[in-house]
C-alpha cells in the first residue's frame, strides 16, 4: 500500500467528512498528506486551518483560495474542485501567514456540502512536539466528526522547557511536574487527559483519535503507553505514524 492508503485505513478518514488536528509533532504535515490521500481515492477535499499557517504550506496543494465571506468562498471552491483537488482555503494573508476561520465559520463549509471532506488544523504549536492549551484553543468546530490529536515522540527524554513545548510553564503546571524535568511518558498522559487538556474542548459527538509522529521510526513505546493509560477515556485508536517530515523549529505558529 502507499502512505496515502495507510493513512486512508490507520484513521478510517471515509468514515469522517469534517475532521479537525490538534497538538504539536507535525500537524500541517499529516493534513496535506491526509487531503492528498482522500483526494488520489477520489474525494473532493478541502484542507483549512482555525488558526494561521505557513503561506508556504498552504500553497503546497493544488489551489489556494482566500475570501472572509464564507458563503462567497464557498462557491469559488465549489467551482475549483470541480478541476483542482486537493485545495486549501484561508480567510486572508498576513506576513506570509494564512489565517483561518472561527468555529461558527468552519461548520458554515462543511454545512455547504462543497467538499467530501474538510479537515482543519485546529491550533498552533510553535513547531513543538507538545504542547499546553491557553484558554481560546484549540478552535474546534461544534460538528466536527473526528478529532486527531497529534503527538511528537521525539520529545521523549528532552528537558520540559520552551524549546520543546510550547507553553512549558503551563504544560508544567498541568502535567504535575518541575519545569526543566525530562519528559516522560507519564507527562504526555497527564496533559492529555487532564480536565484543562488535549481532550478538554473536544465536541462530545466527535471521534477522538491520537496520532505519535517520530522523526527515526522508533516511538519510545509512547503509543502503546498512552494506549494503556487512556483505556477507559475517549481515545478510539492510537495510531504510531511513520517518520515524518516535521515543521521546521523556530517559526512560532500560534
């Protein structure tokens, strides 16, 4: 199979049509693989973020579209996909970023039925493996149908500062540990499960899936781990990912 199908059957992405990505470890890169994917089966798709991404990144697929005036865009890419698929859609650009759309504006799309399927990058991580939510994110949309948090494994065993977790004092705080303390598996569980973490905004109809990015294929056992201890939580699946290629450090998204 290629990446594409393994990525198509980790996640069950024909199931879902409005799919959102939070955390750190490599988001932008699994949502254009993910509309890559859907799109080379067939499936018109559009890829779009509730936050901001590189221009870069969102010029990586096959159209980009901007427009503040959801209803308007909506029809633009109606007419696009009928010969461009994957795109991406922003609502504006700023210093070479793209900006997103709230959560209201999000679920007016996926209500447009232009697309099979939407999927967001629903917060910002810095270009961290991990991270701590401040009180407005992740921006997730009331409909959503699937929620895939994303995890960077290389984090395992580095010092909980800010350079490896974006918002480290209140990661810290959170996961019940000192900052500068290397992190452990345990650390990745608190936050994520904690009443103020990964899952805190997540919809209660949406699926939860959580997806460990590693740069040299060996995840330090983080997934089977964080399977263990999220047993009787929401997580449907753990999926182990491949290495990927991550954002680059050092250009703070979010």
């Amino acid at each position: 199979m290629t990446r594409g199908d393994d990525l198509i059957a980790a996640f069950d992405l024909e199931r879902y049509r409005f799919i959102h990505l939070i955390g750190g470890g490599g988001k932008t890169t699994l949502m254009l693989d993910m509309a890559r994917a859907l799109a080379g089966q067939g499936r018109r798709v559009i890829a779009t973020t509730s936050t901001r991404i590189r221009r870069s990144e969102g010029e990586a697929l096959e159209a980009l579209l901007l427009g503040t005036d959801v209803a308007a865009l909506a029809g633009q890419a109606r007419a696009v996909l009928a010969r461009r698929n994957p795109i991406v859609l922003a609502a504006r650009v700023e210093d070479e970023k793209l900006l997103g759309f709230s959560a209201s504006d999000l679920d007016l799309l996926a209500a447009a039925g232009i697309a099979d399927a939407l999927i967001v990058e629903a917060d910002g991580a810095a270009s961290r493996p991990l991270k701590a939510h401040a009180e407005w994110e992740p921006v997730i949309a009331p409909s959503a149908d699937l929620v895939v948090v994303v995890v960077g494994a290389w984090c395992l065993g580095q010092p909980l500062d800010d350079r490896t977790v974006h918002r480290a004092d209140l990661f810290a705080r959170r996961a019940g540990c000192a900052p500068g303390a290397l992190i452990e598996v345990r650390h990745v569980a608190a936050i994520l499960l904690h009443e103020e973490g990964y899952l805190a905004k997540v919809p209660c109809d949406a699926d939860v899936m959580l997806a460990v990015t590693s740069r040299g294929g060996d995840d330090g056992g983080l997934a089977q781990a964080i399977e263990a201890a999220a047993e009787s939580q929401r997580l449907k699946r753990v999926v182990r990912l491949e290495p990927v290629m991550t954002d680059l450090p050092g250009d703070p998204l979010g």
